[in-house]
C-alpha cells in the first residue's frame, strides 16, 4: 500500500462517523421483557439512590473524647467490710510457669486510695486501677560519695492492694466527631447497647435532664454492656501442673473497647431517608479475656534532701483499661458523588437489553440474523464491486448462447413470457369451460355449499422456487426470507400474510409493513404491485412474487422469489343428487 493511500484511507476514517446499528423486532413477549426488566432495574436504582445515600460523600470520622470523673458514690459507700474480694482465700494467685506476672498473693483491700490516685484520662482512652502492688526499694553503692557500682534493693516483699469499691467510680464520656469537611460536633443522640445489640438506654444532647444529656455509667454499669464483671474468673494460660485458683478480673485487668459508631443518615430498613439527625451507638467489648492488662508504673523517691533517689517506692497498677475507637460513617451530599451513582444506574439500564437478547436467542427463530449481520458476506460483496468497478465482468452476456443468435439472456426472457402466456391461458380455458359446464373439478369449487357439514375440503398450498410447499391451514400465515429457498437480504423474514378458505379454496395475500414492495401476478396477466395492507383474493395457479422491482414496462421489471398458488381438492361431502339415490 503506498503512503498517498494510507493517507487518503486514515482521512476518510477521520471524515466519517460511526455508530451502532439499531435493530427494531415487533415481538411483544420481548418487548414486555424488556420494559420490565427496564422498569425494575430504575425503580431499584431510585430506590437504592435514595434509600442507600449514594450520593453522600462519606467516611470514617474522628474523634475526640471528654472524659470526666465522678466519685460521689464510691465517697457515699466507702465500706470494705462486706467486699468478697477482701477474702484473701478467694483472691490470691500463686503464679504459674506460663504466667510472666509471677504470684500475687496476701491481697488485701485498702480505703486509702483517693480516686485521684486510680484514675487516668486521655482523649483517647480512660484507666481506672482495680489492683495496686506497692515494693520499696533502698540503692546500695560500693562507694557512697562517687555513687559508683550502685543496685536498687528491695526492702521485703511487695504489698498486694485491692482499692476499695472502684465498682462504684462513674465515668462520664463526651464524644466529638471531626470530618474532613470541617464538621466538629458531639452527636445529638447516643444509644447504648449490649452485647446483643439491643438498646439499654439512649442519651439526648438537649434533654431537660442533665443526666441524661451524655452517657454516665459507674465501671460496674460499663462492664455489664459487655457482659463482664470484676469479679469473674479471667480464663488464664497455665499449665496443667497448675492446681491453685486462677485470678479474677479484678487482679488481671480489663481492656475494654469502647466503640462509638457514627451516622448522620438513617438506614433503608428505618424508612426515613431524609433524617439526617448525627447520631452514635455506644457498645462495649472485652478484649483481654485469658491475659493480664498491661501494668502502669509509677516511681516514688523518698530519699532526704540532697540524695532523694537514695529510696523509693515502685507501684504498678491494673484496673480496667478503657480504649475508644470511632466506627460507622458520616455522609454529605455532594455533586459528584452523585452524577457517580447516576451513571451507575443508566449503565444498570443497559443490562435489560443483554438479558433480552439472550432471551430471544432462544424464542425467536431469526433473532440472530436480524441482529447479527455477517460481516463475511458484506466483505465478499464488496470485493465484487470492486471488480466490477475496476476491470468490469470478465464476459459479455451476448457470449452465452442457448442456440445461434440467441443469447441466455433472450431465451430467459423469451421463456418467462411464454410461461405467462400459457398460464393465462390455461386460467382463461379452466373458467370458459367451468362456465360452459364440461369442468367439473372447477364446477365443484364455484358451486359448492358454504355450510359446515356440506362444505368441500381443498388442499391449499403456496410451491416455492425450490419446488417446496408452503401449506396452508386455513389460518393467517406469513411468508417471507426462509421460505421457498428464498434467502436474499432484501426480502423480509415476514413479507406477505396469507389466508387460505380450505373450504372454497380462494386465498386472500395481504402486504406487510416492509421496506420493500411484493408482487401479484393474476391469471397469467402481468405483475402489479402488492403493497403494505394490499389485499389480492388468489385463485388456483395465480402467482405471488416476494420481492418485485417494478420498470418502465413489463420487460423491465423483475420479480424474485416467485410462488404459485396451488388448490387440490382433497374430500366433498356434498351429497349426491335425487337421481342417483338407488331405489329399494
């Protein structure tokens, strides 16, 4: 291929435009399918738009939390007297191989302890000390004055304390959720809820009650959202050499999740699409089942002036370990989001129109060639004409020649017209003679009775190119590409309805609603036109065309996929006449 045509060839594809090919099929079961489909599939997109939020911009937001303490009652009820776990029996833990702590023994409970003492806040997490272990300590050095080869020491055993009625501490928690589109607020209802998800209470931001504004629960309140308590055995790793008591929560600790899942839109199954009121559903879960809490570490120097690290105390504490996680999602609308979920629901349209083609594979004969067009066959033809345009036919038709001076041409020609002539003719004698009465299987038809039980039955056929029958029934039947050997492109899959009377034998043919025009021909006389809704009344020996190119004379016009109406009388139940009635 030369540069100058490629050239040519990629400018004609830029010049030009392409787009996809549309096929209308008059099918009603397909048509019902498809609306439906159609139909469902925008309802559901509504429905999910609206109900889902998918135009909302969301995400995971952050948050802060305002955490306040609040002793009263532990103050009220400051009382060891009747605690169980002051029983040193029930309490002590005598360690374990497979336990890094070590043994924890003589437990005893204390008042001493000021909640001030027990309680850490973060903004992200809270700690309230349920054990403390207290050791004293005196450094020792080799040389005093240059404090050189010095050890710590402890000053006997450690003492175990279990801080009095910590049950009863009350944390308050003030959440604030932070978004990225510079929303920070506290949500304006809190739900608590246990373990299983239901409700426990709920907390109203504007609520004539104080205490019913933010969520307050005492850490024995707190613990049973999560199904827990201090008091149950915490299902440690020992070995089977073990045979003491394991601990209690209340010596191990307890790591708490505290999970606030945020949302500013309600869920579909809520039916309120349009409530965008910022709300957090507040749940507890254990996470340290069968370990112990990580312990805090404080150091105390209670040396004299100018060598006060010479002494000290260690306290380590555990308690409940509180951590607050933010979950759920906060939503706002936004455009692109949208025009996103848009798109989405038009691109869902589409699938109506795969799901009915696969359907109609199946259900329509000719589905596959009204959508599907060869592109083989469109190559070949093109590489014809290219030919033809190019070097012409490679013969002249004067060169075929059935006999001296007459070509194929002519005696095609030539034998078409006498075919026409020979069937008007034989139309003409059957009538005359019917009419003359010397005919009788045309006297049956034209006198017969048009009642039920005396009617005749005739046998009523269209013969095809192919020399192939097309029966007629009786009912409305359509003709058309298929039939009779007929398989041009022009031709319709359904081009002429016919009606045969099985009783008289007269056909009615009537046109269909197609691009291009069929063909009558009657009692041998010459072809006329059959268009859309036409209706022609066939007898015996008339000729249909389905396709039919109508010239400036009858020489010029040509006809394709040409059919002869046939009548065969198969059966007469009209009885005989009075003189042939025997007589007895």
């Amino acid at each position: 291929m030369s540069l100058k045509k490629g050239l040519r060839e990629l400018w004609e594809d830029l010049m030009s435009y392409r787009t996809l090919k549309v096929v209308k099929i008059s099918d009603q079961r397909l048509a019902y399918v498809h609306k439906t489909l159609m139909a469902s599939i925008l309802v559901y997109s509504a429905i999910s738009m609206v109900g889902s939020h998918t135009y909302m911009l969301k995400e995971k937001p952050r948050m802060y939390v305002a955490t306040t303490v609040d002793d009263s009652l532990r103050l009220s009820n400051f009382s060891t007297a009747t605690a169980a776990y002051c029983d040193v029996a029930n309490t002590d833990f005598a360690g374990d191989t497979f336990v890094a702590e070590g043994a924890y023994l003589n437990n005893q409970c204390a008042e001493h302890f000021a909640t001030s003492q027990l309680t850490r806040l973060t903004d992200a997490g809270a700690f309230v000390a349920t054990h403390v272990q207290t050791q004293d300590w005196t450094r020792t050095c080799e040389d005093d004055t240059e404090l050189t080869g010095c050890v710590l020491t402890d000053d006997g055993d450690a003492k175990n304390y279990f801080p009095a009625d910590v049950d009863a501490i009350a944390l308050q928690f003030r959440p604030t959720y932070v978004t990225s589109w510079g929303v920070s607020e506290p949500p304006t209802t809190i739900f608590a809820m246990d373990v299983e998800g239901e409700e426990v209470d709920y907390f109203y931001v504007y609520d004539d009650l104080p205490e019913k504004r933010t969520p307050k629960f005492t850490i024995k309140d707190l613990l049973s959202l999560g199904n827990a308590s201090l008091a149950h055995t915490n299902p440690v790793y020992v070995s089977s050499n073990f045979t003491g008591t394991l601990p209690s929560y209340r010596l191990t600790g307890l790591r708490l999740n505290l999970d606030f899942t945020f949302s500013n839109f309600r869920p579909m199954l809520e039916g309120r699409p349009f409530h965008f009121e910022p709300q957090a559903k507040m749940s507890v879960k254990v996470t340290s089942e069968g370990s112990f809490v990580g312990a805090g570490a404080d150091m105390y120097y209670t040396g004299v002036h100018g060598s006060f690290d010479a002494s000290g105390t260690r306290v380590e504490m555990r308690g409940v370990k509180i951590e607050f996680q933010s979950k759920g999602l906060m939503g706002v609308a936004d455009g692109y989001t949208g025009m996103m979920a848009l798109m989405s629901c038009l691109v869902m349209v589409g699938v109506a129109t795969a799901i009915v083609d696969v359907i109609g594979a199946f259900i329509y004969d000719s589905f596959k060639d009204d959508k599907i067009e060869d592109d083989g066959e469109r190559q070949h033809l093109e590489h014809m004409i290219l030919n033809i345009e190019t070097s012409g036919v490679p013969f002249k038709h004067d060169d075929l020649q059935v006999m001296p001076n007459v070509s194929v041409k002519d005696f095609l020609q030539m034998l078409q017209k006498d075919i026409l002539k020979l069937s008007t003719l034989a139309h003409h004698m059957s009538r005359d003679l019917s009419q003359a009465g010397l005919n009788r299987h045309t006297m049956d038809i034209a006198s017969m009775d048009v009642s039920a039980n005396e009617a005749a039955r005739f046998h009523c056929a269209l013969v095809g190119p192919d020399r192939s029958e097309v029966y007629l029934t009786g009912g409305p039947q359509t003709v058309g590409r298929g039939h009779g050997g007929s398989h041009s492109k022009r031709i319709s899959h359904k081009q002429l309805s016919v009606v045969a009377n099985t009783h008289t034998g007269v056909a009615i043919v009537r046109g269909m609603r197609t691009k291009n025009c069929s063909g009558v021909a009657l009692g041998g006389g010459p072809w006329q036109a059959l268009g859309m809704d036409d209706e022609v009344e066939l007898m015996n020996g008339d000729m249909v065309a389905l396709l039919m190119d109508e010239g400036a004379d009858e020489d010029e016009t040509t006809v394709e996929g040409v059919f002869v109406y046939r009548v065969t009388l198969v059966e007469n139940k009209k009885p005989p006449s009075a003189g042939f009635w025997p007589f007895w």
